[in-house]
C-alpha cells in the first residue's frame, strides 16, 4: 500500500510518517505543492493525505489536479482551519475525508484505512485477525467461522482496534472515534470500557481470544500475538 | 425622564411663578386705580350734592347724580364736625335683589343755616365685576400661553434635536460585528456636528480595532492548531515506544493535555465565530424530529447512567436556525443534562409552541446560576468539561433574541433549564 503525504510541517510530517509506516504502509512525505503534484503526476497512490495550506500552493488545487488526471487515489485532507467552506469544497470536488488538526495518529490511521478498504472495493473483501474475521461491507464479523453480532459501536471499536493493531490507542482517540462531538463527557469512558467488555465476551464466547489489553490510564493496545 | 418633559416642567414652574406674581402685582395695581377712582368720583359726588343743596330747593330734580347711589340727609342741631369718612359696607339692592358691597362716604355740612349729616353709598359692584373680569383675562392670556409654549417648544425640540435623536438612533442599531458607518445629516447646532464628527471618528477607529483583534484571534487560534497537533501526535508516537509505567504516564498526560487544549480551543474559535455572525444563514428545523434525532445519539449515555427520560411534545415547532448552531445548541443542552445528572436519574423535556423545557436530576451546581453562562465558570470539577458550553448556549440564544432560564431548586434537587423563543421569528 503506498501513500503519498503532502505536509510542510516537518515535525508533524515525521510523526505521521512514523505511524503509518510501523501500520505497514508504504509512505512518501514531500513537503509542498510542487513536489507533491509530480509525485501525483508519476505515480498512482493508494491513498494521498494532503496539508491545505502549503508554502506553494493550496492542497485544494492539488485535489483537483488528481481528479483531472482521474487519479484512483484515495484523498484526505488535513486542515489547520475546521472551516466548513473548506471542508464543503474539498468534499466537492472529490476528497474522501476531512481530518482537522489536531488530530490523533489513530484516527487518520483508520480512516485511510477504510478509504483504501472502499477503493479497493471487493465483496469478497475482508479483513483477517487470526479467527477473527470482518466484512466491513455487510458489517458482520465471525469468530472460528461462527457469526457473532455486535451493535454498530462494538463493530466499530473493532474496526478502529484492528486498524490500529500493536498500536497504543488512547480513550480520547476511541471515544471520539465513537462518539465525535458528543464525547464531551465525563463518562464516555466507563462507556468504552461497558462496549470493550462486551465485545471481548462475544469473541470470546466464541472460542476466541482476548487480544485487549489494557494500558493503565492511557487506553487500550489490540496485540496480534 | 425625557429631555423635553425636563424643560418642559421647568418652562411650567416658572411659567406659573411668574404668572401667580404677575397677576398679583397686576390685581393689587389694578385695585388700586380702581380703587382711587372710585373714591375721587364719591369726593366728586359729595362737593356736587353740596353745591346742589345749596343752590336748589328741589333735590329731586337732579340727575347729576348716579342712579344707584343712595343718598342719606339727616338733619341735626348741632355741628357734628364730622369730616370726611368713608367705610366698606353691605346693604340691600333693591335691583339686585341681594345684600351687595358699598362703599359709604359720611360728611357733616352746613347748608342754609342748618346742620347735616350725609352719607352718600355707592354701589362696588362694578368695581369687582371689573377685578373680576381683568383676573379672567389674566387666567386665560396665562393658559394660552402656556399651551402655545409647550407646543412651540415641541415643535423647536423636534427640529432643533433631530440629529441627537437620529445619533442615538443609529447608536442604538449599532453592532460593532456589523459596522454601518454613521449617516447623520449635517445640522444647523455646530455642537451636534462635533458630536456627530466626534462619534464617527471613535467608531472609525474602534471598528478597525476591532477587526485587528479578530483577524489577530483568528490567526492564533489558527497558528495553535499545527504545533497542538505536532505534540499531540508526538506524545502518540512515544506512547508506542517500550516506555516504562512512570514514563508511560507523564507522556499521557502531555496528551491528555494537548487534547484538553484543542478542544478549548475549538470552543473559543466557535464563540468568537458565532459573535462575529459567521452564522448567518438559517434553515427550518422542525424541532421535535431534530430533537428526537439527537436524542438517540445519547441513547447509549442515558442507557449507562440509568436515566429516566420522559419527553413531551405538545407542539411541533419549526424555528428558522443555522444548522450547526442548532446542533450546538441542542447537543449542549442534552449532554449537560446528562453530564451533571446523578445515577438512576430522570430527564424531562417538554416541548411547546415557543419553548423547549430540559429538566434534570443532579447536584447543586457549585457556583451561582447567574455565572453559570460565563466563560470558564464550571459547575462541577470535570476534567472534561472546557466551560465553555454554556457561554456557547448562551451567545446562540442571544444571536436568535431566545430567552433562557436556568433554576436550580434545592428541595426537589434538580435542573431547569428552559428557552423562550418568539413564535413570529
């Protein structure tokens, strides 16, 4: 999977790097305009992350160069400004997400994740985890081949999890993951902590494993062990 | 009280001081003179009926004297040496029909050899009657004048302090979010024109503060977002490194703190947008599905913490909000009925014609409800909370002209909040 990031920011540029690399990615960081529409024009990426702002240019017309060329790449675009024009217009003329700064690691992990799961659009498509395995299409999941059900949240937690697997993902992460906006309360995270335990007793009811582990104070860790 | 009433009771005050004097001054003149007259005429009267005495047998046969007088000759023996006397007295008018004022003169005299006593009594009545009708005009020149002064005033007042009331007019509609320069006509007053020229010149320049302020603010809350983002996201990459426990934790916090930041920030970046009317534009919300809608996002919250939650709808209201606002509203208020709701709880919400009612269980608040929708003023110690929901709530009521109530009773120990919005709007 290669993915092209277009950031100026060389701190924040290293930090993403860093991330999506040890997610397995393939990841090129250029730090602006001109870079990064020769490297659009060269070569096809699976997924494009794309700075606004940039010394040279606007990350919009960037956009737009990619769909000129009706590029395939998978667009998201990171915003200083979380301006609903801006946000309006990148989703017009074809950006798949908007991702405002700042934001967690995780969460542009796992939206370019499911954007790159989309682009690559396949029924057959799914995602393995040992016996866990995930259709993120129908939304089902199934533990040694037996189906189990989980509500929209459990699934999605999931999801986020194994998106972000071996990682370190923090309760803030997952609880905006869940809830956006509306996590803005004080017991969001018993509330993560009431969804992880039924997720781990339906996976677990199937003869799977737990592969959640805990790290006090900060969040979870889903470890492929 | 108003500028013109001020002066006009003043114009009143000394209208009637002056007029009470006046005609005071004028009556006591006036009684004077008349009063002067009237004695001459009798001393007239009396060397006239001396001179008539003396020179015909008849009296009779004058008309020299006034028809009305009464005249009274006694004769006596002996010189009474009484001089002239007059006195104020009544007596009955025979054409009147009623006791009325005289006026007597009393004199002694010889005539042909013999001694008299005379009296002439002349009738006062149209000396009052005089009195009387000079007091009338006075009263009604008075009344006049003070009628025409009020309105002359009036109209003066409205000519000469149009410009005043056209600044305050404009001062008045003035919102330094949407400056409109001032638009004052020119005035004949040179002191309306400097304060017209004064005004202008201090909204010139505080709308250009102003605007510095906001593009200064606008480009910090800007400027924050990249190096947040640069240690937040740095803080994530340690959490993923081999860190022991301790290590562990103290980068946590420098996350948990970036994360608080960003989202006080974003808190302040939507307040100062809402005030400089970046929301501008409105949609027809029906508010009964809007809020069932947000509703069920918080179904899982109010599931956790076993809330009670009853709602009626009496009415189906659309309101005419910005969509975003509409959601910030909402949400703010539902999340802050949960937030301080206690375990078991129950939340009521009653929705009207022109009022929403959220009603929730919970703690007393522990600052007073009027700071309650001031900045940074929490009610609890929530480390998630920014403070800043109810500053949001607020400036989108006030944007909307809605009213909002908040009470907390203590016996019952639960939350009212209620908005009142104008059903025309």
């Amino acid at each position: 999977m290669n993915i092209l990031l277009v950031e100026d920011e060389k701190s924040l540029g290293e930090s993403i790097l860093n991330y999506l690399e040890k997610s397995g990615y393939h990841c090129e960081w250029v730090e602006n305009f001109t870079q990064g529409s020769e490297k659009t024009w060269a070569y096809e990426y699976d997924c494009v992350v794309v700075d606004i702002t940039l010394p040279d240019g606007n990350g919009l017309d960037l956009i737009e160069g990619l769909k000129k060329i009706k590029s395939k790449s998978g667009i998201i675009i990171i915003s200083a400004k979380n301006a609903i024009e801006d946000r309006i217009r990148g989703l017009d003329i074809g950006a798949d997400d908007y991702i405002t700064k700042p934001f967690d690691l995780s969460e542009l992990n796992a939206r370019i994740k499911a954007i790159i799961r989309r682009r690559n659009f396949d029924a057959q498509n799914e995602i393995v985890f040992n016996e866990i395995r995930v259709s993120p299409y129908d939304r089902t999941v199934s533990v040694n081949d037996q189906s189990i059900s989980l509500t929209r949240k459990e699934f999605d937690l999931l999801i986020f999890f194994i998106s972000n697997q071996n990682r370190v993902v923090t309760k803030e992460s997952i609880a905006e993951h869940l809830w956006g906006d509306n996590m803005d309360m004080a017991d969001s995270y018993d509330f993560i902590y009431s969804h992880l335990k039924n997720l781990r007793k339906k996976i677990q009811e199937k003869g799977g494993n737990d592969y959640v582990e805990t790290v006090y104070g900060i969040g979870y860790k889903f470890t492929k062990t | 009280m108003k500028l013109l009433d001020i002066a006009n009771r003043y114009y009143l005050v000394v209208l009637i001081l002056v007029f009470s004097i006046g005609s005071l001054a004028a009556y006591s003149v006036l009684k004077g003179i008349i009063n002067h007259e009237f004695n001459e005429k009798l001393f007239a009267e009396k060397e006239q009926l001396i001179f008539e005495l003396n020179n015909y047998e008849n009296l009779q046969k004058t008309y020299y004297l006034n028809i009305g007088d009464v005249i009274d000759i006694r004769e006596v023996e002996t010189n009474p040496m009484v001089s002239s006397l007059l006195i104020d007295t009544t007596m009955y008018d025979q054409y009147e029909k009623k006791e009325l004022p005289f006026r007597q003169l009393t004199f002694s005299e010889e005539i042909k050899g013999k001694y008299y006593v005379i009296t002439i009594s002349k009738s006062l009545l149209p000396n009052l009657d005089l009195i009387q009708g000079v007091s009338e005009i006075m009263i009604g020149i008075a009344l006049l004048l003070m009628v025409s002064l009020g309105f002359l005033n009036r109209w003066i007042f409205k000519k000469l302090w149009k410009p005043f009331y056209q600044i305050i007019d404009q001062l008045q509609r003035f919102k330094i979010s949407q400056p409109i320069p001032l638009d004052i006509e020119p005035s004949d007053v040179d002191e309306f024109n400097k304060l017209s020229a004064v005004l202008d010149e201090m909204i010139t320049k505080n709308i250009k503060d102003y605007k510095t302020l906001r593009e200064y603010t606008d480009n910090t809350s800007h400027e924050i977002q990249t190096p947040l983002a640069i240690i937040k996201n740095k803080a994530e990459i340690l959490m993923q490194e081999d860190l022991t426990e301790s290590q562990m934790m103290e980068v946590s916090k420098i996350y948990e703190a970036s994360t608080r930041l960003a989202r006080l920030k974003e808190g302040l970046s939507l307040l100062s947008k809402i005030e400089n009317n970046q929301y501008i534009a409105s949609e027809a919300i029906n508010l009964k599905q809007y809020l069932e809608k947000r509703l069920e996002s918080f179904e899982e919250l109010i599931e956790l913490k076993q809330i009670t939650l009853t709602t009626t709808f009496h009415s189906e209201p659309t309101v005419h909000w910005h969509n975003d606002l509409a959601y910030m509203l909402i949400t703010n208020l539902l999340s802050n009925a949960i937030k301080h709701n206690i375990q078991e709880g129950y939340i009521l919400i009653i929705l009207n014609q022109n009022s929403l009612l959220i009603r929730n269980s919970g703690k007393e608040p522990l600052i007073s409800t009027d700071q309650l929708f001031e900045r940074f003023k929490r009610s609890s110690n929530l480390r998630e909370s920014t403070g800043l929901g109810l500053s949001i709530v607020k400036r989108i009521t006030t944007q909307y002209n809605m009213k909002i109530d908040y009470q907390y009773s203590q016996d019952k120990k639960e939350h009212t909040i209620e908005l009142n919005w104008d059903h025309s709007e």
